[in-house]
C-alpha cells in the first residue's frame, strides 16, 4: 500500500505485516517503510465520527517514542494490541495533514471505547 501524503514526506509505503484475530474480528496489521519503520494498525469503529475522529484512530510501535504502547509484538508470530493507546491521527486536529484511513478490513462495527476520543 502507498500513500501519497501530499506534503514533505511523499510517499509513504506500508507493508501488510500479518492479520490479527482479535474479539473485534480480523484486523490487518501493517509495517510502515517509512520514518525509521514501526508496525502500524488504523482501525475504524462505531466511535469514530460521534466521539472520536471519523476516519479512524491508531495504533503505532515506531521508533518515533511509542516503543511499548499500543501494538507490542511478542514474538514472531504474536503481538499485544492495547487499545487504551488508540489516538487519533494529525488530519484530525488539522487540515494541512493527509492521513491515510482505516482499510475496509480494518473497519469494526462495534465501540472500542478506549483511547483517545475527539478533541474539543
């Protein structure tokens, strides 16, 4: 997948990392090959719009300081996702940003009432 983020950075190139069972259902998980590389999961749920932002909210484990919050991979084949991390992305606060949005497999019909909600 590559993203055209309209601004200094370019494009930006994220790879499907694996696919993750979880209670909300299947959710991929992808790698961004770009800024240093960390696992990344957007993830669109029944919050986002009424009280979160409404193309969706992350998680992230990069080298940019999130090592250890969010998505935590365990083992090879393993990873922890903690949503209570979930943050919503720049575009949400700005609309100079262009963030990439939650792919349909990453769209959940339930609440995930954790994380960060819509800023005020």
């Amino acid at each position: 997948l590559e993203i055209d983020t309209g601004g200094p950075d370019g494009v930006v190139r994220y790879d499907r990392a694996g696919v993750l069972d979880t209670p909300y259902g299947e959710l991929s998980l992808w790698w961004i090959a770009a800024y240093g590389g960390g696992l990344f999961l957007p993830v669109r749920d029944a919050t986002c719009g009424p009280e979160s932002y409404g193309g969706g909210r992350y998680l992230t484990d990069t080298v940019k300081g999130t090592h250890g919050r969010g998505v935590v991979r365990l083992a090879a084949d393993r990873v922890r996702l903690d949503f209570n991390y979930l943050y919503n992305p720049s575009c949400a606060y700005d609309d100079q940003w262009l963030c990439p949005l939650a792919p349909p497999e990453n769209r959940v019909p339930a609440a995930i009432r954790a994380g960060e909600l819509k800023y005020h």
